[in-house]
C-alpha cells in the first residue's frame, strides 16, 4: 500500500523541503549581512539573489499572468491529481532546484568573503 501513495506523495513532499531550504538559506544569508563583515557589492549579489529565488519558491502574484508558489501548486495537486498539476508540480520543483542551487553558490562565496 505505501508504494501505492508515494507517488502522490513524492511532489509535494519535495516542494515542502525545498520551502524549508529556501527559508534556511535566506535566513543564513541575513544573519550573514548582519555580521557586517561583507562589502556593498557581496551584499547587493546575496540581496539579488534572493529577490530571483523568491518568486521560484513563493510564487509571485504580481507577475503576468500570476506564478503561484510551491506550497500553492502542491495543494493544488493534491487536491486534482491529474496530469496538469503534476506537471505544473513539477516544473515549479525543477525551477526551484535550480534557483536554491543558484542562491546557495552566491552565498558560499559570500561566506569565503566574510571569512
């Protein structure tokens, strides 16, 4: 029975942990800024990208047409588990992936920086 639901499972599962890493690596990256050991310009990197991993995660209400978020797609599929919001599960995880990827190597040199 448990192989039956993983599936169902896996996705949002995955667009929680990613929600999770994303808080984390925003949270080390101001507790980062405060430490004031980075110059103007490492501070604008990080400030940058965390304004370009928002909207991967959290959706973006204001764009055109509106990108909904992780969390938001992941009620979605489990509420209508069809093949669209699988897929739209899916390219927002995969988008995600990528962006927290992007974020976490900006803030690894911000971290050598600050050393």
């Amino acid at each position: 029975k448990a192989a039956q639901t993983r599936p169902a499972t896996v996705l949002p599962d995955t667009a929680y942990v990613l929600a999770e890493q994303y808080r984390a690596v925003v949270k080390e990256a101001a507790d980062l800024r405060e430490t004031g050991r980075l110059p103007p310009g490492v501070v604008e990197k990080l400030q940058q990208g965390a304004n370009a991993l928002k909207p991967a995660v959290l959706g973006d209400p204001q764009a055109v047409p509106p990108k909904a978020g992780l969390r938001q797609l992941a009620l979605a599929f489990q509420s209508v588990r069809n093949a669209q919001t699988e897929a739209e599960l899916q390219r927002a995880v995969d988008d995600a992936v990528l962006a927290i990827a992007d974020f976490v190597r900006t803030l690894e040199d911000a971290r050598r920086v600050a050393q």
